[in-house]
C-alpha cells in the first residue's frame, strides 16, 4: 500500500489585501445613463470615460460592468483564482463627482447603504471606503460621519475634481476636517481630465487610464501639497493609487524649482509653506501598487517615500490580471517587508479589524 506523500502548499503568512477595487450599484449605471442621453454635450471627460463605459456594449464594458456591481458571484471567484483575500471597495470613477448637490447625495447615500450591507454579510471578505456628495453645501462632511460612525466604512473615496473644481478650496475644507476628526484615510482616486485638461488629452486618445488619469491625479494631489491642506490637517492620512500618480519620481525636482519659485516670490499669489512639498507627502500620503505592478517601480517608490508607506492594490476590475499578484509576491524584500506590504500597512492605515 503506497501513501500520497504530494503535499499541500504552505499557507501564505500574509492576507493579500487589495486596496483599490472598483465597485458600484446598478442604480449608478441607470443614473449615468439618462444624464448621458440628456446632455452628452455638457461634459466631454464624463462622456469619454462613462459614455464608454456605460452605453457601449463591446466585450471590455461589459465585462467591466459584470464586475463592477458583482459581490458574490464573479467577483469572488476572479480574487479567489488571483489569491486575493480582501477588497477594499470603493465606488467607481466617477462617482458622485459630476452630479449637483442633490444628485449627488442620492448617490452617495445609496452607495454607502450598500456598501455597508456588503461589508455586513462578508467581512471576512470586504472592507469599504464612503462614497461623499462633494457638491453638497458641507462638502460631503455629514454623509462621511454618518458612513463611518452608523455604517463601519473605513474612509472616504475622491474621485479627483468635483465638477471641474479641485479640492484644496476652503469649500471642500469641511470634508478634510471630518476626515481628520473621524481618523479616516481619503482616498485619491483618479477622474477623467477636467474640462480645461480634455482636449489636448483626448486629441491623441491620452485622456485615460493610459495617460490622461495620472496627469489630472497628480496634478490634484499636487495643488492639495501646495494649498497648505497639509499643513491646516496635519493628521489628514491620504492615499494615493498608480505608484503615487508619478510624483515620487518627481519629488527631487519638485523641492528644488519649489525652493526657487518660494525665495524669488514668482507666485505672490500662492503662500509659502514651512516644510519642503516631499515632507508633506512623506508624512500625510500612503501609496498604493494599483495598476503597477512593476518591480522596478515599486520599490524605487518605496525608496522615495518609505517602504512603510506602500502597500498592495489590484485596480479590480479595471487591470484584473491574477499573474500581476505573483510578479509582486516576488518583489526582493524580506518576509516581514512582504507581510507589511500585503497586509500590515492596510490593516492600520485603513483600521481593519479582522
């Protein structure tokens, strides 16, 4: 009599948590749908971006679409073939980000009651970030506590401009002073490029994930350095996906012409602030691997801003791709760098409670 002596692999000594997974209701899809029949004219990025999405019928979309508003079927299956254990989700660009203040809190408020169901029925599964009615007179700071405190959400998600307006305006500074006040990470995700970015994008088809999104997100993340948001919240957590939007691989040069344009006054109109832009984003950004899965560039980032401060994302569905999670499951780093990585930088910096 012969025994099977095949063994079974080791367990992994890390949760995979995945930080940057798209979600959204079917309402969502209905709500974009009679907006883009009505006034296709009124914003091209969101007609680039949902119109594409949303009334196209070709493989990609619907694909996306299947995902996107799926928690138990698909969607479970697609992270248990890749080996993911946990999704953080958060609605889709872009969001509650186009729609007047009424609309938007619709959304907002629709999307976190389901979230929370979500998150209710399979913890073990899925964590969530709030969806926020940026267009609301309180920016969104009430639908944030109400998420958070009654709901269990673990943040909030932007995505990028709020009708074309970005966010380091004293009327967005309600939602960061909630943020703050709540302890919860806000997450930057990106937007097609505001109206006045569009046209020089999309002329040559770079308005999307391929450029355009990293242009507009890092810009956004740059005027929020800039403003001082930072320094009025300087125990405001942010996290930015795409391997920080490209500015890690600026910050050297970012210090340099930022100390230059600060000592000959260029900008008269804009204040100087007392620490160096690459000390704000050392200190008040993580950044997250989503849609980056390249060795080289992951840890040249984590050299740039602190091996502490980066962590896993898929980018699901949008670049579902299982054979990126073993490229970063390889990545040159120890054993207790891998567990961070994967799991212990998210269970913090997002209060996971598993």
């Amino acid at each position: 009599m012969t025994s099977d002596t095949t063994a079974s692999p080791a367990p992994r000594p890390y949760r995979r948590i995945a930080t940057e997974e798209a979600w959204a209701p079917p309402e969502m899809f209905d709500m974009f749908r009679e907006i883009l029949g009505d006034h296709p004219e009124d914003d091209p990025g969101f007609m680039s971006l949902m119109g594409y999405y949303v009334l196209n019928d070709g493989e990609r979309p619907r694909f996306i679409r299947e995902r996107m508003t799926d928690t138990e079927g698909v969607r479970l299956k697609d992270m248990d073939a890749a080996g993911i254990d946990h999704q953080i989700l958060s609605l889709t660009a872009p969001g509650t980000n186009p729609l007047p203040a009424a609309q938007a809190t619709e959304l907002a408020r629709l999307s976190n009651d389901q979230l929370g169901e979500i998150v209710r029925n399979r913890p073990d599964r899925f964590s969530a970030l709030a969806a926020v009615p940026f267009s609301a007179a309180d920016a969104g700071a009430s639908e944030l506590e109400r998420a958070v405190t009654r709901l269990g959400l673990k943040g909030a998600i932007l995505n990028s401009h709020v009708r074309d307006r970005y966010t380091d305006t004293d009327e967005f500074l309600p939602f960061y002073e909630a943020a703050e006040a709540l302890g919860v990470p806000v997450y930057l995700h990106p937007n097609a490029p505001s109206a006045s970015l569009f046209k020089p994008l999309h002329d040559r088809g770079l308005d999307g994930s391929m450029y355009g999104f990293g242009v507009e997100t890092g810009l956004h993340l740059m005027r929020l350095v800039v403003s001082g948001v930072f320094e009025r919240f300087p125990n405001l957590t942010m996290v930015v996906g795409h391997l920080g939007e490209a500015v890690p691989f600026w910050l050297n040069r970012i210090d340099y012409m930022y100390g230059k344009q600060v000592a000959t006054g260029r900008y008269p109109h804009v204040k100087p602030l007392p620490l160096k832009p690459s000390e704000y984003i050392r200190r008040n950004v993580w950044i997250t691997t989503s849609g980056m899965p390249w060795q080289d560039e992951v840890m040249f980032v984590r050299t740039m801003v602190g091996a502490d401060r980066v962590m896993y994302a898929m980018d699901y569905p949008y670049q579902y791709e299982p054979s990126e999670v073993d490229l970063q499951d390889d990545l040159p780093i120890s054993a207790e760098e891998k567990f961070e990585f994967f799991e212990g930088i998210a269970t913090r910096v997002f209060n996971l409670e598993f």
